[in-house]
C-alpha cells in the first residue's frame, strides 16, 4: 500500500494537457514561450537526462527522439543541423509530397543515434506499467452515451447518418519503397508510379503538366536520375523474368503466370506513356521486350547445343527438341497469360527463329565435313519446316511468314561445297575400288568382283540423299555423279581392253578366263541402269554425260561378246568344216558336234546378266548361221541334177530345224533368223523361174543386205545356167536392193549376208556367163553389145564382182 500510494502522489503530478499553454498555429513544432520553463519544473525529465517537455511532445507524434529543431552546440561536425531537420521533417510529415532517395539516407544516419536512447526508455517504461496494472485491477467497463441519455426499457434512436469523410489525399511512395514494388516483382505497380515520378519531373522541369509543388532541396536532376534508375531495375527484373518463365517448370505455375500477366501489362501502360512522350522520348519497351525474347532463345539454344555427342547431326537434334519444348511452354502457359494485344506468341517464334537463325548460319561459315554439310542442309530444308514450323499456327503470326534461317546463296554456298567434295571422294575411291577388282583379273583364283555393287552404292550415298534434301540440289547432284560415272566408266573401258589384250591372259585356264570376261559383262548392266536413273533425275544438260557412260559400258560389252564368240567358235570350227561336203549329206555327224558344243558351253554362259545373256545368244544364233550359210555359198556343193538339189534342200531343213530348237531352248530372241536357211532350200529346190523370182524377193525383203552377187552364187550351185532365167531372176535382186550404204538392218540392227563373202567368178567363164553376171544396163551399151573379139579380161570391177 505505501508503494501504491507514493505512485498515486507521483501520478497525481502530472498536469493534464488542457492545462498546458496554447500553441498560436497547428504546427507541432512551433515553440511556445514560458513553455519549456514552465513543463520543466512540472514534468521533470527523460530517462537520459533531459527536458521531457518538447522533446516528449515529438516523440509522441513523429517518434524522432533525436532530433532538436534549435541550434545544439554539442554536435558533431557533418552532423545533421537545425535547416536540415526541419527540412527533413517538412518533406515527411507535408501530405502529398513524395520522399526521395536522400531523404531515406538522412533517416538512416538519424536513426542511429536514437536508437540508444530508446531502448533504456522503453524498458523502464513497460516495466512500470506492468507493475501498475497488476495494483489497479481490470478496467472496469463505462457505460456508452445511448445508455446515459436513454432510460431504462425505450428504444434507443437510431443514429444521425454518417458525413461521408473528404477523401484523404495519396501518398506518393519514395524511390526506395518503389525500388522495394520492382524487387518483389509487383512490377504493374511500380510502373504506375514510376510514370507518376516521370510526370513530377517532366512538370518540375517545365515540360509538361503541372505537378505537385516542388520541395525545397529537390532538385530537378535527382528526380531525372531516379527515374532512369528505376527504368533501369524494372528493365532487369522484366527481362529476367522472361528468361525464367522460359526455363521454369511446366504448365499450372500460377504464381510464374501471375508475373507474366504483370509484365504483359507494363508493356501495354508503357506503349500508351510512349504515345504521350513522343517520338523522341518513347522508351519502346515493346521492342525492348522482343530483343529480351531473343536474347533469352539464344541462350536457351545455346544451352542446348555444347558437349552434344555426335558431331552437328547430333547438335541439330538437340535444337530441334529445345525448340518443340519451349514452345510448347510459350503456347501453354505464356502465351495465355499475356494481353491478347501483345501478339506474344509470333514475338516469341520470331525470337527463337532469329537465334535459330545466328545458330545456323555460324555453323554454316564453318569449315564443315561432308556428312554435317548434309546434316545442315536436311535440317534445314526439312526438319526445320516440317517437324517444328509444320506444328506452328502460322496464322497466329501478325507480319506474315518467317524468313528463311539462311540466306540463298549461303544455301547455293553450301550445295558447291558438298558437290565439290562428292566428286572428289567418289571419283578417288571408284577409281581405287578398281584397282582393287583390276588386280583380281588376272588372278587364276576364282573370287567373285563386287566392282558394281561398290560403285553404285558409292554414288547411290549421294544421289538417293540430295533429293531429300531440295529437288534442285537432287538434280545438281545427280548430274555430278552421272558425270563422274562416265568419267569412271571410260577408264573401266580402257582397263578392260588392256586385258584383254594383255598376252598374258591367254595363259590363263580357259574356264578362268571366261568365268573373268563373264564377271566383267555383268559390270554392266546396273552401271547401265544407275547411267540412265541419273538422266532421268538431272537436268537437261547431263544427255552428253549418259551417252558417254553408255558408249562405253556398250564397248565393254561388244568387246567380251567378241571374246567369248570366238573362243567358242574356235571349238567349233573342226566341225563346220564338215559342212557342205557329201558325206554331209548322208551323216549328221557334224551338226551333232556343233549343237552338243553350244548346249555345252550355254551352262557357263548362263551365269551371265539377262540382258548381256540375251545380247550374246542373239550373236551366237546369228554366227552360227553365217559359219553354216558360208561354205554353202562358197560353192563346196555343186547340184548338177533335180535329184541333188531336193536332197541339199532336205538337209539344209532338217539342220536348219535343229538348230532352232537348239537357240529356243538356250531362249534366243533372234527369231528372225530362223527362215533364213528354208529360204536358201526353197531356192535351190524349185524349178520352174517364176517361183524362183518369188522366192527370191521374199529373201531380198527380209534380208535387205543380200547382194545380187550373194543371188548369183546361189544360181551357181543349183547349176543354173541359162542366160535368160538368170538375167531374170537377177533383175528381182537388183530391182529389190538397195545402194551399200543405204541398205536396211534387220530387226535387231544386225547383218547377215554382209558377213558372208563370195569368191569372185573364174576367169575362165564363158563370156555367155560373164554378161550374165554383169547388169542389164551394162548390155545395153553399145560398147559391150558390139564386142568385135574377146580381149584378155582386166580385173573386174565392182560390178563384175556382184
């Protein structure tokens, strides 16, 4: 009790504050007079040994203990005086005037000083109150005003209505609380208010609308800093954001969309600030925001690219799955969160496609490797637009199509360079692969060549890749490698026949050296074929280049052709020239031996290509039938009577049936040889002229290389020699015949009698026979018709000679 009682007395000293003197105006910190000397003596002092008369006043109202608004003669030097505190405390407490950056660096310095002080007089303070209300008890409750004036069991009136408040005046925020809005990404916000401080400094400099009035010690030039600051810091945080939203997590992230919407927003109240800056002040965030996006997909592509195994097939593929990741987050999640007026999803595909763009062509003016030229080539012609721009809405795009990643002629650049380096490769390694098989040939081992195969799949590397590529470089390289493969094919030739004359091939075993001359025919037709494929993919001009190809691979053809032609008729001709002597006649012995030999060696020849195959049993069909047709018109035979001629004939069709099933069964598709002998029989068989002349047309029309000198031998060995008959039938040769060099071929542009010679005619004819050898033009010269005695014979002509 004697300690409650010492407290009421204390308490009891305090004077109540309608006690105090008056103040002439609302300023708090105005001074009173008699003021200080009359409350220190009532109200004692602070806990720090001071006056608690003003000094408890400014505590209560703006909490700056340590602030004295006279002079003080105890502070330091640099220290903050009487001018600055009240200018300091002017720009605080003033409504409506905005607090800069230095103001918030004074308050630091003061806040320094005061918080010693403080801390002593809080803790005695609080202990004292606690110890009080412990004494006091709990306050008890007062009654309200409405409990007072209304007695006990009436209704209480309502409540006058409420004067609705003037509204209280904004606070513009300070730089630092701004600063504070960027840093916890309410960038909307600090937005607002930085154009709000822009607007301040623009009236301040007399540039534009009035603004707050101005404040002693703020200067124009501090403001126009502070706003650049602040454009500043929310340029790092906006673009910062953008390269987080693209690297962040997937779809559902409200808080990642939220700070994109925020962003969205600041360009659009910075697109509508530019409008009222003008031309020359537009701070163009907009584009800002684009070059942000672009920068942020280079470093997302780069990323995506270093250590990449696999060379740049490998790095491309790599891109092509950043790119499908990325923007798929920009369709799913940011996009969406933009205002739809900012067009963000063609900003975003023309950023990644921009550094897409940088990427590429880097890689392209390196010095590049054939396989990764082909890998920048694909990629660009075709993955690129197929699997990334094919899953774009290009429509979403405001400006129209995206550019090309690489210009045309870094794409023509980069075409030459492959096409250069494949003619170098290909032509080096086919001209090696056939020095590898040349040195096969004259080997007496037995190994199959894959010359060939090894060279269609070296140029087939190539031309099947091109055309996946563009249809233009398909063609430009089809013509290059059909240009190489005439050039190979030209040396192939000439090895060929280097071989084949070489003396030492001949000693080779026999079955050996056909078995290499057969390998060598089949080089040619897939040569042939892969010769006439890349004619038909090439452009025009490469015509010269298949022919040259083709010239030579039919070279190489007709040359082994003649090769196993006439090895296989060096076998055969002991028994031809069993041909066309009487004991022909009555044995078959010799055509035995002349089809056993060809069924024989057809089972060799099989293993050659079908179209080679084709082409030498048609050469083998056609010289058999010249050898046998040949010493028939030698004149070995002489058919004096009908008897004779009817068996020549017979035989001449039974060997000439034969042979064909003999060429049927080895599937020859010279049919048009067949009826050549029966011709030659019904010749030598009939007997009356008129069927002769028949028969004789007949052959002229289907062999048109028939001679009337091939006619006249014919006559010859059926012993005919009537003058009249002969010149008769001769006139239907000659009639029938065509001049030497305009003779038709046959249906598969080859000869027939042209092979055969005829000995010219003894010299010893009559000269009955010899006129009737010459042409009926040439009796009707008066020279010839009057021949007044037989001169020794010159040599004849050419026309003697038919």
């Amino acid at each position: 009790m004697p300690i409650l009682k010492s407290l009421g007395s204390a308490d009891s000293k305090v004077p109540r504050a309608g006690t105090l003197p008056r103040r002439t105006s609302g300023n708090p910190f105005e001074e009173v007079p008699g003021l200080e000397e009359e409350e220190a003596g009532r109200l004692g002092t602070l806990p720090n040994g001071t006056s608690c008369g003003r000094r408890a006043t400014l505590e209560k109202l703006a909490g700056l203990a340590t602030f004295r608004l006279g002079w003080n003669p105890g502070r330091r030097a640099g220290s903050p005086g009487n001018g600055q505190a009240r200018s300091f405390l002017g720009r605080v407490l003033t409504p409506g005037i905005r607090r800069s950056s230095a103001d918030f660096g004074l308050l630091a310095r003061f806040q320094g000083t005061r918080a010693q002080g403080d801390e002593e007089a809080t803790g005695d303070a609080a202990r004292r109150l606690a110890f009080l209300r412990l004494g006091r008890g709990p306050k008890p409750r007062r009654a309200s005003l409405a409990e007072r004036v209304v007695p006990a069991g009436e209704a209480a009136p309502e409540p006058p209505p409420k004067v609705p408040e003037p509204p209280k005046m904004k606070e513009p925020l300070s730089v630092l609380e701004i600063l504070s809005l960027i840093q916890q990404r309410e960038l909307a916000r600090a937005d607002e208010h930085i154009l709000e401080l822009e607007a301040e400094e623009l009236a301040s400099s007399g540039g534009g609308a009035p603004g707050p009035p101005k404040v002693e010690g703020a200067g124009g030039g501090r403001r126009a800093r502070d706003v650049a600051l602040l454009y500043e810091a929310l340029q790092r945080e906006l673009w910062a954001l953008v390269r987080e939203t693209l690297a962040g997590p997937g779809p559902g992230v409200g808080a990642g969309a939220g700070a994109v919407a925020q962003l969205g927003q600041v360009l659009l109240q910075e697109e509508a600030a530019d409008g009222r800056r003008g031309p020359g002040a537009a701070r163009k965030l907009r584009a800002r925001w684009a070059e942000a996006v672009a920068r942020a997909a280079r470093e997302r592509l780069e990323a995506a690219t270093p250590g990449a195994p696999g060379g740049l097939a490998a790095q491309l593929e790599a891109l092509r799955a950043r790119l499908l990741e990325d923007m798929g987050v920009v369709r799913g999640r940011l996009v969406p969160a933009y205002p739809a007026g900012l067009g963000a999803f063609g900003v975003y595909l023309r950023g990644y496609h921009g550094a897409l763009a940088d990427w590429v062509g880097a890689a392209a003016r390196r010095r590049l490797p054939l396989a990764d030229r082909y890998a920048l080539l694909h990629w660009h012609h075709q993955v690129y637009p197929r699997e990334v721009l094919g899953l774009v809405d290009m429509v979403a795009l405001e400006n129209g199509e995206l550019g090309s990643l690489l210009s045309p002629g870094t794409v023509r650049g980069l075409e030459d360079e492959c096409l250069t380096d494949v003619k170098a490769q290909t032509g080096a390694a086919l001209l090696r692969a056939l020095q590898e098989d040349e040195e096969l040939w004259g080997s007496s081992e037995d190994r199959p060549s894959n010359l060939a195969q090894d060279v269609c799949e070296l140029l087939e590397e190539h031309t099947e890749r091109a055309p996946c590529i563009s249809q233009g470089f398909g063609e430009r390289m089809a013509h290059c490698c059909l240009r190489g493969l005439a050039e190979f094919l030209q040396s192939f030739q000439q090895r060929v026949e280097r071989f084949h004359e070489n003396p030492a091939v001949r000693e080779l075993p026999l079955d050996t050296y056909i078995s290499r001359t057969i390998t060598l025919v089949n080089c040619g037709p897939p040569l042939r074929a892969l010769a006439e494929r890349l004619a038909r993919v090439g452009p025009p001009e490469s015509e010269p280049a298949r022919e040259a190809a083709v010239s030579a691979l039919d070279r190489v053809t007709r040359l082994c052709h003649r090769v196993l032609v006439d090895l296989l008729f060096q076998e055969l001709q002991p028994h031809f020239n069993k041909l066309m002597r009487r004991k022909w006649l009555s044995s078959p012995e010799a055509l035995d031996g002349i089809v056993g030999t060809l069924g024989a060696q057809a089972l060799a020849l099989r293993r050659m290509q079908d179209e080679p195959y084709q082409a030498l049993v048609a050469e083998l069909h056609r010289r058999a039938l010249v050898e046998y047709v040949k010493p028939l018109l030698r004149g070995r035979l002489r058919c004096g009577s009908a008897r004779t001629r009817s068996r020549v004939a017979g035989r001449l069709r039974e060997d000439a049936a034969q042979l064909q099933r003999l060429f049927r069964r080895l599937e020859s598709q010279a049919s048009w040889l067949d009826a050549v002998v029966p011709h030659l029989a019904e010749v030598l068989q009939l007997e009356d002229t008129p069927s002769i002349q028949v028969e004789v047309g007949v052959l002229v029309r289907d062999y048109p290389d028939i001679r009337q000198k091939h006619v006249a031998a014919l006559l010859d060995i059926r012993g005919l020699r009537n003058t009249a008959a002969r010149q008769e039938i001769l006139a239907v040769a000659r009639d029938l015949e065509l001049p030497e060099g305009e003779a038709l071929l046959s249906p598969q542009d080859r000869a027939f009698f042209a092979d055969i010679p005829v000995p010219r005619p003894p010299c010893c004819l009559s000269l009955p026979l010899l006129l009737c050898c010459l042409p009926v033009s040439g009796l009707a010269r008066p020279s010839l018709a009057r021949l007044p005695r037989l001169r020794p014979l010159s040599p004849p002509g050419p026309r003697a000679q038919r």
